[in-house]
C-alpha cells in the first residue's frame, strides 16, 4: 500500500486533476494506493473569509469567488468527463454549494461562527475535490472506495485543531473491508470526533491525515504531491537559490516543520516516525525530479544545517522585574494555565539571573493569552512586584535546523554575519536543548531580508551571486555587457552566477530580476518602452529583495553620482567608472565613504584613473600599510597621451587630435581632454586618496587650450578653430627639442600638497619621457619608495581595458579570491 496525498497547489485546476490520475495510473500498475485529497488551491482561504464576511453580514461575496472556480472546473469537464458522469458530479456540487449557504446563512443569523460550523464550512473544498476526482477516475474505469473521515478518523481536542487517536482510528479502518484492486480515496483535513461531529485538523492539515492513514493501512510510503521539487533549504519561494534537501530524518524533517517550512503540516511526521514509514516529497509538475526522502538514517548524523525557517504572525510576551527565587515559581503556574486553556507557547526564554521570562505565541492567541498572564498575575501586577506585561506584536521567528550544533562553532559566526547585513534588531534569542536548532525573535517586516542574508551566509559560502544593475551602455557600458557575456559560463565553473538584472541608460531601460540573457540584450533594449528613472529601479531593488546587487555606473552623469548615498542606502555596492562623484564635493565624497562603512558596503572605482591599471587599489594599501606620498607625477590622460606622442613625430595637434578621436580615445567632444579637465579630476581623486582635502577648484590647470578659445563650437568648427594654434603649439615642441626634451601634459602633486595640471618639458631621464601611444604612467615618490619612484605604467584608455578594469571591480565586490 502506498499513500499520495496532493496538496491544494496540485489541484488548481482540471488539467492538474488529469496529471494526478497519470500518476495514479503509473502508481497502481505497482502495488494498491490511497489518494487523499486537499481543496483545490485558494478555497480553504475563500471559505475562511467567507465565514468573516458572514459575521459582519455583508454580502456572501467571497461564495462568488468559490462558485467561480467551481463553474471553471465544470465547464473544463465537460470535455473529459462523459454527461451521466457530469450530471451527478453537477449535482453533487450543487448540493454541497446550497448546504454551503445555508450554514453560512446561520453565520449570518449568529453574528459569530460556532467552532463546529466553522470546521464544516471550511473543509468543503476536500468534498469539492473528491467529487471531482471521483469522476474523473470513474469515467477512466477505476474501481474506488471512498473512506469517510469523520467516521473512520477518530479526531481528539479543538474542532478547528484536532489531533488524530491512531489506535482508535485503525481499528475503524481495519474493519472497512476494501477490495485490493480499488483505488482508495480520501478527503484530507478533517476527521470525526467521538459524537461523529466533523472536526478539521488545522490548516495546512492534509499532510497529517496522509500520514495517519498510511499508518492505519500499513502502508509501505506515504507520498507528499506538491508544486515543489522538495524540502529545500529554505522557502524557495522567499530564497531564489535554496537547495533541494534530498533526505532528511524524522527529527530535521519534524523540526523544520515544526518551525516554519510549511511544505509539511508539523504533526505529520511524528505517526510516520513512530512507525517507521518513509515519507517522500514530490513535486506533481515535475514528477521525474528525484524529490525528498525522509525516513530514519542509519549513519549517525554529521553535524550539518538544513534549513532556514521563519514562523510568521507571531506575539512576544515579556515579563520582567521578577524575583530571582521566583522565577521558577511563577514560570510553572503561568505555562500550567496557558496549557489549561489549550494555550500554545512556540518559543519560551527564561533569564533567571535579571528575572526576565519571554516568550511567544501565535497572533491569533494574544488576547487568551493575555488574560490569563493578567488574572494569574493580578496580585503581582497590583502590588507592582513585576512590571507591566509587554506585549510586542507583529514579530516573526527566524530558525536555523540542523543537527549537533556544538560541533559547528562557525554557525554562530556565520549567523551573525547574515544578521549583520540587514542590521536587524534581535528581539531574543534561543538555542534548543538537543543543539539542533536556533531561533531568533525579530520584527515581521524584517522577516524575508534576514531569511534571505541568514540564508546566503550559510549556504553560499562557496556559491557567490551578484546582481547587477548597470546604467551607461555607451562604450564601456556596452563592452562590459559583452565580456560579462563571454564570462558568464567560465565564472558558474567557479561558482559565481552575475545576473544582469537592469541595463540603462539615461532614456530607457530594460529590468528582469531573474536575469537578462546577454545574447540579444541590444534588440530587447531597443525595442523597451520603459522609460529610465533611478527611484523607479530603486523601488524595485527594494521590493525584490536581491541576495548581492551591485550598482554599475558607466556614465559620466552628475545627477546619478549625486544619487550615491541614495543607492548605498539600499544596501547595495557601487562599481563606478564615472569620476563624478570623487571629484564633486568633498561633502558627497565624505557621506559616500561614511555610508559604505555604516552597511560594510564596497564603493570601487579603479577605472577613474588609467582605466584598467590598478592604481588606486595599489596606492591604498601602501597609504593603509603606512607609506606616505611625497610628490606624484603622472600622465593621466590616455588621449593626451596619445596626443602628444603624435606632436613628437611631427604631426600637428589638430591632426593629432582628430587622429585620437578617430580611434575612441577621446571624449564625445574633445575639448573636454584638452582643456585638462579631466587629468584635473584624476589628480583630484589620487590627491584625496593621499588624504588632502581638496575641491576640484583647487586645482591649477594650465589647459592645452589659449583662453580666447571659444568653446560653444560644434566638432566640425572645432577642429578648425584648433588648427589655428597648430604652429604656436608646433613653436613650443621645437624650442623643447633645441633643449632635448619633449613635450608632456603632467598631473602633479607636489610635497604640500598643491595640484597643478600643465604642459612640461621632460628630459629623457624622466620616468614619463617614453609615454606615449595612449598610455598612462604614474609615478609615486614615496617615504618608502625613493629616490627612484614606484611607476605603474600601461594603457589608460579604451573601452576594452576599462570595461576589464570595471569588470574586476564587480568581482572584488566579493571580496573573493578566484584561485587558478
Ligand atoms: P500544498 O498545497 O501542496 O499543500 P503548500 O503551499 O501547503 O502546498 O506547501 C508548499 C509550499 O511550501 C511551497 O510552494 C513553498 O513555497 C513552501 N515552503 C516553505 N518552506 C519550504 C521549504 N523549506 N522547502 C520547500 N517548500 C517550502
Ligand atoms: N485545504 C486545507 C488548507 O488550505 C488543508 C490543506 O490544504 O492541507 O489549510
Ligand atoms: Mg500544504
């Protein structure tokens, strides 16, 4: 014999019904099986509100809704099910909706709903889907016996919460004698009390009527159908990269479930444990996938972690000024009542040592539970022996389950460094006595972000994400699109997965959480109709709740560099080849640096000087490791470079400069590279990097270009205002020759501190005399590095070395060593 038992998300519609009888027909060529059935998804939710909408008499509108899904479902049938079948499956179901109404009906009449009535009308949806399913089965030609709960299952305790008598309930069974080739089929989610009375058996209850009746048939498996593949590490629909858990125990599967994970209702596994039957989990829409299997392991179990869990809905209750020698005292009659009134604490703390006493319980029993605190401790709260109950409301359990705990030292650590990531406020903590879980009180709105940090700090210790967004697709935005395409298998090899997410520029922009295929992001681009705002991709940031998002900057805008601090705030990295906002104001570059320490955030921006060499990152650690800068000089621009190695041939600078151009070293408009601007700003950035506290306007910049140069020219009237200073500019290569020397557009930095950009002449000795063809070169004279200066010299411009030296950066967002 083996159970399946398919859960409400298996049977949301007829074409799910139809895949269930697959699987049953797969099944039964095997051995004899039970099906037990949920309602078809969202009823049960619908039937509740109903009830609510009863009670406060307004219309039954929620019975609408329920009588929707049931027409859809007829009207589906009508294709598959042969009309005698479908007329009495109709009249089944119009008899169940009018007894439906009608006990609603008296809802309404009440005022309030009788826990007796409540658990009928809330367990329709079970007899809506065995009927249903009854029929699709007869109209196949199978034999079926249908078992009724109420007069079969013996429910003990709550009629809205009831716990199953299994010895009693197996007798009942046993008698039932049902033919071995019959397809047995039961409604899960309610049971019958001793007076016959339906009771249900909490939501979600389905799970443990299967378990209950593989154990009165004696059955081999007792199978969970659901619409995920298994038990993963944590919610899969909250943690995007959770991991399947192929077995569990008994013990991790009754915890998980205990504490959360509601693919299984938590009193499902303790009958099947009890006799030893194996329980697996799987997934209906993807039947062949491997699932999860729980049952006894004979290996002693290693010290591991499961999963991540959250309890929602949940109320603290604190006690405090309590006596020491009390404590012990008051805990046992306070828990003594709250157990008499069927009260269920999920989580108690007790500190002895500051007469402290916690502890949790779910939304729903706040106001029992209060009265009871109050009328035990009425004496205590009269006489101001203890303070003021405190109640804090809308708080969430977050736990971790595993195994052996004092073991694994580094779960602690690991835990608090998820915790840290979102700064969440820790209401309480509690580690249970069998060392196998640790739970943590916090506020519900933080719930889904700690999960999702606590998460990746556990598991993905080897397995890095990083979502990207990136705005700017000119050059170097769209090269680092094509690299990142290149690298994204390369990198999965090595257990890094960049999902692009956004790509932007200032007008458009195209957004999927999931990740962008880089094939054809061009076309996709091209053909977006949504219109690029930086609050409108943070606002999505923030809803979508991203594991590592790293904000990639590829323009040169103002407005979005102002925009820093904002990003930061949203808790994720910033990768900038725009120099923006280390050049504005020193305000801005102090907050930037004030926000990243506060979230522990990585702000890099190695491309905004000499674009690929790693200059910045160099010069940090010999600051950090206590060299200190002497004098810097540097050629800082790659197109200046390229410029002036020209003039040195002969060439003429307006020639020079449509050459650099031509080749994409310059900026869109190439007075921007000859005015110096641009060296200004690099020199700026190295200069508060040395820890001067400088202001752009404190640079002296002796441009390339005369001062009555006008500057509101279009290109083409450009290069021709700027072939009149050719022979002026060839005058001074000339005089620097008669001298040996050529000709070099310098950044320096001298001694006190003082920033000029300007024209020199440098004789062959000169580190920077051979510069040129675009290269970059910077020299650092430095307490520990002198006479002779640390030069770091290579390519400073170009799409390719830029988008490289931005590409890096993304990667040491990771902080990662990428090993060989
Ligand atoms: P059913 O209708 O089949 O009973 P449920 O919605 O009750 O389905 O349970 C399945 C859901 O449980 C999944 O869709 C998933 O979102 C949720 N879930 C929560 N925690 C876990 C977990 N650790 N592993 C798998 N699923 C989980
Ligand atoms: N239909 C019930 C519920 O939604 C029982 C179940 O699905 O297991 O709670
Ligand atoms: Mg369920």
């Amino acid at each position: 014999m083996r159970i399946l038992k398919f859960g409400g998300t298996s049977l949301s519609n007829v074409k799910k019904f139809l895949i269930v009888e697959e699987i049953i027909k797969d099944k039964i060529k095997h051995e004899q099986i039970s099906i037990v059935l949920s309602a078809p998804e969202k009823i049960t939710n619908y039937l509740v509100e109903s009830i609510k909408t009863a009670i406060t008499k307004k219309r039954l509108i929620q019975l609408n809704f329920i009588e929707n899904i049931i027409k859809k479902f007829l009207s589906e049938l009508e294709k598959t099910l042969p009309s005698k079948i479908l007329e009495k499956l109709k009249e089944e179901i119009n008899a169940e909706i009018l007894k439906l109404k009608d006990l609603l009906q008296t809802v309404s009449l009440l005022e309030k709903c009788p826990k007796n009535l409540n658990a009928t009308i809330i367990s329709r949806g079970e007899i809506f889907s065995i009927f249903i399913m009854n029929a699709i089965l007869k109209s196949k030609g199978y034999q079926i016996t249908i078992i009724n709960p109420i007069k079969t299952l013996i429910g003990i305790g709550d009629y809205l919460n009831a716990t199953i008598d299994i010895n009693l309930s197996k007798n009942k069974i046993k008698k039932l004698k049902i033919p071995k080739k019959n397809v047995i089929l039961m409604p899960g989610f309610i049971a019958g009390n001793k007076e016959k009375k339906l009771v249900a058996l909490g939501r979600n209850g389905s799970d443990y009527s299967a378990a209950i009746l593989s154990v009165c048939l004696e059955a081999r498996y007792c199978e969970i159908w659901t619409d995920v593949d298994g038990v993963f590490t944590a919610d899969p629909k909250i943690v995007k990269d959770a991991k399947l858990l192929n077995f569990l125990t008994y013990s991790e599967a009754m915890e998980l479930s205990y504490l959360g994970a509601k693919v299984l209702h938590p009193k499902t596994i303790s009958p099947l444990a009890k006799f030893n039957i194996p329980c697996l989990i799987k997934n209906t829409l993807n039947k062949n996938a491997s699932g999860t299997i729980i049952k006894n392991f004979s290996k002693e179990n290693s010290p591991t972690v499961k999963g991540v869990t959250s309890l929602d809905d949940i109320t603290m209750f604190s006690i405090s000024g309590l006596e020491k020698k009390e404590i012990h005292n008051l805990t046992g009659r306070i828990f003594s009542k709250i157990s008499q009134k069927e009260l269920s604490p999920i989580l108690i703390l007790q500190n002895s040592s500051n007469g402290n006493l916690d502890f949790c319980i779910s939304d729903n029993e706040t106001e029992k539970t209060f009265e009871v605190l109050k009328n035990e401790l009425f004496t205590e709260l009269k006489n101001k022996l203890i303070h003021p109950i405190k109640i804090i409301k809308n708080t969430s359990i977050v736990s971790i389950i595993g195994n052996k705990f004092q073991l694994k030292k580094n779960i602690y650590l690991n835990l608090f460094l998820g915790l840290q990531k979102n700064n969440v406020n820790i209401l309480a903590i509690s580690k249970n006595l069998s060392q196998n879980s640790i739970s943590i009180v916090i506020k519900k709105c933080d719930v889904i972000e700690t999960i999702q940090n606590i998460h990746s700090a556990l598991f993905n210790q080897n397995y890095k994400i990083i979502e990207v967004f990136l705005v700017g697709i000119g050059g170097v935005g769209s090269t680092l699109l094509n690299q990142l395409k290149k690298q994204q298998k390369i990198l999965q090899h090595k257990n890094i997965d960049i999902k692009i997410c956004s790509i932007s520029n200032s007008k458009k922009t195209i957004f999927n959480e999931k990740g962008i295929v880089l094939n054809n992001w061009m076309k996709e681009f091209e053909n977006s109709k949504n219109t690029f705002s930086l609050e409108d991709l943070l606002k999505k940031i923030k809803s979508n709740k991203f594991i590592n998002p790293v904000f990639i900057d590829c323009t040169s805008s103002e407005k979005i560099a102002e925009k820093y601090v904002d990003i930061l705030s949203h808790h994720m990295h910033i990768v900038a080849s725009n120099k923006k906002a280390n050049t504005s104001c020193n305000k801005l570059y102090r907050n930037i640096r004030l926000i990243t320490k506060k979230y522990d955030l990585k702000f890099l921006y190695e491309t905004n000087i000499g674009a690929g060499l790693p200059v910045i990152e160099n010069f940090q650690n010999l600051i950090n490791s206590g060299d200190k800068l002497i004098q810097f000089r540097g050629i800082l621009s790659g197109s200046l470079s390229f410029i002036f190695g020209k003039l040195e041939q002969g060439i003429s600078l307006s020639k020079a400069t449509m050459m650099a151009k031509e080749l994409g070293f310059t900026e869109p408009n190439p007075q921007d590279d000859l005015l110096g601007i641009d060296v200004a700003r690099k020199l700026l950035i190295l200069a508060r990097e040395a820890g001067y506290d400088l202001e752009l306007s404190d640079i002296e910049i002796d441009s390339l270009l005369p001062k009555e140069f006008n500057l509101n020219l279009n290109t083409k009237d450009f290069f021709l205002e700027l072939k009149k200073i050719d022979t002026q500019f060839l005058n001074r290569i000339l005089e620097a020759k008669k001298e040996n020397k050529i000709l070099r557009f310098v950044g320096i930095i001298e001694k006190n501190g003082k920033c000029k950009v300007k024209i020199e002449k440098i004789e062959k000795s000169d580190p920077l005399y051979s510069i040129k063809n675009g290269e970059n070169a910077l020299a650092f004279y430095t307490k520990y590095y002198q006479p002779n200066p640390l030069v770091l010299k290579g390519y400073g411009a170009g799409n390719n070395v830029t988008a490289a030296g931005v590409f890096s950066d993304l990667l040491r967002t990771l902080s990662y060593n990428l090993g060989t």
